[in-house]
C-alpha cells in the first residue's frame, strides 16, 4: 500500500501538523493519494500539499501514503463503526478482487480489542495496522514482521510509522521496532504492549531427513501457492543460489509469469552462474551490471531507506535497491525474495563456526535468536526499499507456519559439525526432491554483499578518503541525513 504513520498527541493538541510532516518524509515513487484520520473525520488528497489545509482538531490521527500495486488495492484510511483504519499488507491465502484492507476492516468493525487481538493471533500474512479510537491508537503487526512499523515517544508525543525518518522529524529520537506477534494500546500516557502471538523457544523433534524434505517441500509450495494466487506474473530477486532458484522454480510450477532479476557490479563471476541457472530452470533473465559510479550515486538514498550506516546492511541494500528498480521499470510491482532462509535452516558460516567450536546447543540459542530478530536485521530493511520502488516485497520463507517448522527441527537436518557442510541441508534435500539441477543443490552458500562486489567496492571508497569503512558509511549518513532531528 505505501506507508502507515499514527500519532497521539501528549497535550490534547490537534495533531494534524504532526501528522503531516511524519507523511512528509515517507514519499514513496508513485503515491497516488495521502490521507489523514482522526476516530471520525477522514480526510485524503491527492498530494501532500493539498492535505496541508485540512485540519482534523484531533489530538489522535492515523494516516498514510497510498500506492496502489494490485487493481483492487483501495485508497485509504477507512471507516469503521466507531473507528478509522490503516492497513499495510496482504493476509493469505488471498481472496480474488476484494481489497485486503476491506477484509481486515470487517473483522475489526466490531468488538473493538478482542477483534484486534483474535486478528493478530488467527491471520496469516504480512501487515501492519494502526485503528483510531476516541483518545486512542490500537495498532498490531503480525508475528513474523515482514512490514515495517516503528514507534516511540517524547515529552510531546507517542508515535507510530513505517520508517525510523517519520519519529525522528517530530523530535522522536529513540525510535524501535515494534514487536511481532504484539499489538498495542497508545493514548497519552504512552505504549501499553501485549504479546499475542510469537515464535516460541524451539522445541526439537525426532525428525529423518526423508520426512523433514518431504514436509518442507509441501510447506515451500503451499506458501509460494498463497502468495502468487492473486498475480498473472511477478519479480524474484535472483541470484542463482539456493533459495531465489527455489523460488523461482515454484513460482513457475504454480502457473504464473516469473521474472528473475540479476543485479551485480559488472564483471562478476556469480552473473555467469545465474545465468546458467535461469538457463536450466527455462526462466528469461534479467540481468543488469553496474559501475562503481552508479553505487556511488545511490548510497545517500539507500541510507536514507534502510535508516542505518551498517556496513552489512549497505553492501546489501544496495542491490536490493537495484532489484526493486528494475522490477519498477519493468512494470513489475510484486516482487519475491529468499530473505529468512538463511536464519531458518542455517545458511550462516558462523553457525558451523560456532558447531565445532562450543557445541550444537550454543548453535539453536543463536538461531532462535537470529530468526525473532530477523525483522530487525534483513525483513525491514528490504520491504523498505521495495517500497520506495512501489514493489511489494513478498517473502515466501518467513511465513509463520515456515518459521515454526523449521525451529523445531534437529540441528543435524540444517548443518554438521565439519568445516566442509554445505548448511541448509533440509533444503537442499527439498530441492533435491523436486529435482532441481545440481547447479543449485550443491551450490555454497555466498554472500549477497560480495559475489555482487558491492562490498569490496564500499571498501574502495572509504580507503581512498582514508577512512575505515564504518567511518566511510557514518560520514555519508550524516551527510544523507543532514539537519534531521535525530542529530
């Protein structure tokens, strides 16, 4: 849909400047209406200058940036019986032609709370919500935390928004993501959380490799069946490795059109390898190189997007950008990608690492802790960026159903204590049984951020000014930031 800002002011003031200036800085490519709500007034505009004149006299708003990607999206917020509504997301299985949003606003018409809260616990799917009551916010986000949503408070206001960059402009320094599985009351005294749903400690069962393939096999196609039921056709983010190729291979299994888009500094060995994949799954790639320049021209706008100067999180968001770009050009507005995998089945190195050096106990502890933090560290910062393009990110692994399986597996179905394991070997297997090409199945994991050379090439530019490449990366996101309040 595009962007989702909620606002409670502190003093009883109305909030419609605020409000305004928080959807000021989320200007999405494409936006085709903003809108404001208070609990009973709604007011949209197809600019944001034009909203600047409509005052609410409401101390509690709710608003957004609309974009439509499907021909049935409907331009919000929306009405309910005693309440307005901004929905951000899809609910799968998808229901043909009738817009997610009126779905969710039906079920959350009546009953106020509890609605909320059996929405939360019972739905699958990708979303945000933030509900204007009387003198109140009601917002929720679902247990894996595909979208993005945000909040904090000051002496002046409690907040909510897609980005970080909304809170910051209103003096919101402290901005955190909101918790998956949670949903919240706001008013004036502040945030009062609770968990509804989440992804509990793992508990392993006694699982063969046989049966774990099988199980993920049928699990992998009834999500990517869910999540492409609604299009004739649509992007992956394809690299050729293990979880784009799978991807791509049951995207075109279920009937519709699929894209594989290449993106990659020029001359890099990996382009040739997906090609040949693209080749062998019969898939038309689109493959696109890129200068040095042309990450240099990009770097203020991907940190504005990812609203961090992590190095990890720059070497990655940078092709993610060129991705969601040429999904864009091309026309193409829903795009998949293989974002969880790796915290799911184990495709982290350090995960072997750690194996051989302190034992397989210390290896769950910390992929439990990477999957219910991988919102934070790949899901937020890659929907974000898609966003900007007017591409909806859809994640056929981070599903909850997925999510859960997978944490419940034995450690030895994801990787062995030996330097030389392949890791995700479940999913490799899985690909196996559907008969995949060698090419993908005993194909190493490789890093985004290297085998495109956007790494390295970061690197090349921070030694040029003579600075670390962390220094390199705070420097030009203060300059990319410059006069913003979180400074």
């Amino acid at each position: 849909m595009g962007t989702v800002i909620a606002v409670v002011n502190k003093r009883g003031a109305d909030a419609t400047e605020t409000a305004i200036a928080m959807l000021g800085r989320l200007k999405p490519a494409g936006s085709e209406s903003y809108g404001i709500a208070s609990p009973t007034v709604i007011k949209t505009e197809r600019s944001l200058d034009a909203l600047q004149s409509r005052e609410t006299d409401s101390p509690v708003l709710i608003g957004c940036a609309f974009s439509k990607i499907l021909p049935h999206d409907r331009a919000q917020p929306l009405k309910l019986k005693d309440a307005t509504l901004v929905f951000d997301g899809r609910i799968y299985p998808t229901t043909s032609g009738i817009p997610d949003a009126e779905i969710v606003a039906e079920k959350l018409r009546q009953n106020g709370k509890r609605a909320v809260k059996e929405f939360v616990k019972q739905t699958d799917g990708d979303f945000v919500f933030v509900m204007a009551e009387t003198e109140r916010l009601v917002t929720g986000r679902d247990v894996v935390g595909a979208r993005p949503l945000h909040y904090g408070e000051n002496r002046d206001f409690a907040a909510l928004a897609s980005e970080r960059k909304a809170l910051w402009e209103i003096g919101i320094e402290n901005a955190d993501s909101f918790r998956p599985g949670c949903i919240a009351v706001v008013d004036r005294s502040g945030f009062k959380f609770a968990v509804v749903r989440e992804l509990g400690r793992p508990e392993p069962k006694r699982l063969s490799m046989r049966d774990a393939s099988e199980k993920l096999q049928a699990l992998l196609q009834q999500s990517i069946r869910e999540r492409t039921s609604d299009l004739k056709e649509c992007a992956v983010a394809f690299s050729g490795g293990l979880d784009s190729s799978l991807i791509a291979f049951l995207a075109k299994n279920v009937g519709i059109n699929v894209h594989p888009v290449h993106v990659s500094l020029k001359n890099q060995p990996e382009t040739e390898h997906a090609k040949k994949v693209a080749e062998k799954l019969q898939l038309p790639i689109h493959s696109y190189s890129f200068s040095e320049t042309d990450v240099q021209r990009i770097l203020p706008n991907v940190l504005r997007l990812i609203e961090t100067p992590d190095p990890v999180q720059t070497s990655i968001g940078i092709p993610v950008y060129w991705a969601a770009e040429k999904a864009a050009e091309m026309n193409i507005h829903v795009m998949l990608a293989g974002q969880g995998a790796d915290e799911l089945f184990g495709g982290y190195r350090r995960y072997v690492d750690d194996y051989l050096r302190y034992g397989g106990k210390r290896v769950q502890e910390s992929m439990f802790n990477d999957i219910v933090q991988m919102h934070k560290t790949n899901l937020e910062r890659d929907s974000k960026i898609c966003n900007f393009h007017n591409v909806e990110l859809r994640l056929p692994f981070a599903t909850y159903k997925i999510a859960k399986f997978a944490m419940d597996l034995p450690l030895t179905l994801k990787v062995k204590p030996a330097s030389d394991t392949l890791r995700k070997l479940v999913l490799r297997r899985a690909a196996r049984n559907m008969r995949l090409t060698q090419l993908i199945v005993k194909r190493p994991k490789k890093a985004i951020q290297y085998t495109t050379g956007v790494n390295k090439t970061l690197k090349q530019f921070a030694r040029k000014e003579k600075l670390s490449l962390n220094e390199y990366l705070q420097e030009a996101f203060r300059a990319a930031f410059k006069g913003m309040t979180h400074e």
